[in-house]
C-alpha cells in the first residue's frame, strides 16, 4: 500500500501524524514565549532608565537621632576621653503625604513616577539608662536627625528640620555608627527646652520617586498616612493599612505601627554591625507601602496566554479531527500546520497590538482576525460555507473561553477544569456512534 494511501486509512498514523504536528508547533510557541519575556525585558529596562533619571523606588527609614555622649573611660584603658553614639527612635511619629502620579514613556514603554509631598512630626525621648556604656554627658550640639532614603537624588527641594524656635537644614549623608548609609541628616544645634528631655521635631520635604513608595524603622508608635490621585494602588510589604479607601477618583491610606515592628527591622541589621545601605522590600522583613500599579500589564496577559498555547492548538486540532470522523472530511497534514501556524500568528498579533492599543482591544482585534482567517479557510477545506460559519463559531468559543481564563486569576483553574470536564463530554457525544475499528465508514445505527 503506498504510503499515501497508509496515511488516509489507518487511524493510528493520522493521530500519530496531528501528534507530531502539535510537538512541532511548540517550537514556535516557544520562540513567541521568549520574545514575550524579551519585550518585557526591555520594558523594565526602560522602567529603571526613568528610574534612573527621575529616582528610583523609594524606601523611608527613620527618622532617627543620632545623639552622642561621653562615657567614663573603662578601667585600664589609655583613653582620655570615651565618646558614644545613642540611637534614638521616635516615641512618637506621623507621616503624612500626597502622591501626585505621572506617566513617563520611553519608546513604546511606559513607566508611573511620582512626586511625593510629606510632613514628618516626631517627638523623640531619650533613655540613657540603656546606654552602654553609660552616659556622663549629652553632646545634644553634635545631635543630628536622619532621614534614610533609598535614593536622595529624589529629594527635589530645601529641607528644614524646625525644633522650636530653632531652624537647621538637612544636608546629604547620614551620622556614623548607623544601620543605614544612604539619606540626609540635619544638626538638632540646642539640647530641648523641654524640661523632661523630650525633643520635638518637624521637617517637611518633596521626593521624586518611581512606582513605589515604602517605609521602614520606624517610631515606637508611628502613624503614615498617604493619599494620591491614582486610581490603582497595590499595597505592599508584610503590613496592610489599618483604613484605606481605593474609588476611581484615588485612593487614601493609613498605617499603624510599634515598637514590635521596629524591633523586627532592627533583628534584620548585619550581625557584625557594619553599616548597611537602607534596606529593600525583599531585605526586611517590617516594610510597608504602595504600588502606583497599572491594572493590566500586557506582558504578563500575552505570557498567560501562550501558556495556554498547546492546549488551544490541541482543541482546535481536536475539532479537525472530529469533523473528519464524523463528516467525512479528510484533513491533510499540510492543512493541519497551517492551521496550527495561524494559531501561533495570533499570538504574535496579540503582543504586537497590545503595545500599541492594550490587551483588551488587541485580544478582540486578534482574536477577530484569526476566526475570520481560518473559518475562510475551513470552507476550503471542508467544501462549503456552512462548514466554515461552524469553524467561526467554535473558534469564537475557544477564544472567549481563553479570554475568561485570562481574566478569572483566582478562579482560573476551576474554570479550566469545568471547560475541559464539558469538552470531553462533548467530544464523547459527537463520537458515540464513530466506529473507530473501521474509521470512514457510516456510523452504526441506533444508540
């Protein structure tokens, strides 16, 4: 028998035949996968070039005073004079800020940045008493109040630290001995007039930033308030706000925090106690904040998808196959692979569009695109135009069953079982009558 004719009648080979078609299909499927992950490569690469020319996300520690003393010098030692730092949390803190959001585009990328406005009101107290060494005297003269920030190059203005009376502006660095490397800090100057050795302080000051913004070490009872225009927050790090509104017009925040959560930052610090820069999200464990997020990122949409590749081309196949056990139609493999490849090309549509015009228009303008063009082609195939309005329905079925998995995120897997559950009872139906021993032939009659 040529092989030919081997191909057309043994069912096995046709099955063995579409199998191969499918394997080959995900070489291409896969170079698409890859070049969904390069694009979105070169997204974030465009994300961290604004980064670096507007700043960088933003990570707050602190405030913190850095106050030194003079201790008696230990016994036996050949220095005259013992000087030492004390590192004072506030007892009291308040945060409070507006986000004023932006999109900045770089080529076909975007990236949301933000201009940040915040006042800082701390009281800080401190206890000597768990000083060691013990203090003699208090250099409140050589006092400083600092600000870790994960990039100063993001503050945009004068900051003035205001005690009282008493004015002094922050310069870049932070005072030595501490856990953070990067911020600004500002000289106290006067001990506090206060009598019971409380220092109050305010500050106020504008941050550039991109995407996010976090906050870390802070007071013994803190409170941070934000609010912004953006109608998408992610709130972010190991603490949800305490109260938050998120409408279409912005969003609001408020966190509350203690000594627990400063003590967890401080269990993170370097065993050696070397200073270290201000730590991120990922490095801490007591950080929290917001993410100005978009609410669909076209690249983890198109990845979602290709995902779902093999089993949509499988589907479509599946429905080929069926049309020949059941209508007679004989599908050459030649026809299988270009149907396969138009199933690969709406892929390629879907980024390509959706750079441009986003997910949503460049689904429907794919997914149209590829049901015209291969119901077009189907009436080849299976000789006639009814044949091919069929394919236009099925495959507009397989798409928008897609389009529910894309979207359902936390329900994804229970739809997909139920759909593939319904599949097969379909398949299971079209095919009770087949007689597969004898594969082209009627079907048998009856039930």
């Amino acid at each position: 028998m040529p092989a030919e004719g081997f191909v057309k009648d043994s069912m096995l080979v046709r099955v063995i035949v579409i199998g191969l078609i499918v394997v080959a299909l995900m070489v291409p499927v896969s170079m698409i996968g890859f070049l969904v992950y390069e694009r979105e490569t070169r997204r974030d690469e465009a994300v961290r070039e604004i980064g670096a020319m507007w700043a960088a996300p933003q990570l707050l520690s602190g405030p913190i005073l850095a106050l030194p003393y003079r201790c008696d010098p230990p016994k036996g030692s050949p220095l005259a004079e013992c000087l030492a730092l004390l590192q004072v949390h506030p007892k009291t803190l308040t945060i409070t800020g507006t986000l004023e959001p932006e999109v900045r585009t770089r080529s076909l990328f975007r990236a949301v940045v933000y201009k940040a406005q915040g006042k800082v009101t701390a009281t800080f107290v401190p206890e000597a008493g768990y000083a060691n060494p013990a203090p003699v005297e208090l250099l409140w003269s050589r006092a400083t109040v600092n600000m870790g920030l994960s990039d100063p190059r993001g503050v945009t203005s004068a900051v003035e630290l205001v005690s009282g009376d008493t004015r002094s502006k922050f310069v870049p660095g932070v005072a030595a001995g501490l856990h953070m490397m990067t911020g600004m800090k500002a000289l106290v100057g006067n001990a506090p007039a206060a009598g019971n050795g409380e220092y109050h302080a305010t500050f106020e000051f504008e941050l550039n930033g991109t995407r996010d913004i976090s906050f870390s070490d802070l007071g013994d009872n803190a409170v941070v308030r934000l609010a912004s225009s953006w109608p998408h927050p992610s709130f972010i790090g190991s603490a949800l706000p305490s109260t938050r509104t998120s409408e279409s017009e912005g969003f609001t925040a408020e966190w509350r925090t203690g000594t627990f959560w400063r003590a967890a930052v401080a269990s993170s610090a370097l065993e050696d106690g070397s200073p270290r820069a201000v730590p991120t999200r990922a490095e801490s464990p007591a950080t929290f904040g917001v993410a100005l997020i978009t609410p669909v990122d076209v690249y983890q949409q198109t990845s979602r998808a290709v995902k779902y590749a093999v089993l949509f081309i499988g589907a479509t196949f599946l429905v080929a196959f069926l049309w020949e056990v059941t209508r007679g139609v004989l599908v050459h493999p030649v026809q299988y692979a270009f149907v396969g490849f138009a199933l690969c090309v709406f892929y390629l549509l879907l980024l390509s569009i959706s750079e441009h015009a986003g997910f949503d228009p460049a689904y429907a303008i794919a997914s149209a695109a590829t049901v015209l063009q291969l119901s077009w082609y189907w009436r080849w195939v299976a000789g006639g135009r009814a044949q091919g309005g069929v394919m236009a329905l099925i495959l507009s079925g397989l798409y928008g069953f897609l389009y529910l998995l894309l979207r359902l995120e936390d329900y994804a897997l229970l739809a997909g079982s139920v759909g593939l559950f319904v599949a097969l009872i379909a398949v299971m139906f079209l095919t009770r009558k087949v007689n597969w021993h004898q594969l082209g032939k009627p079907p048998v009659s009856g039930t």
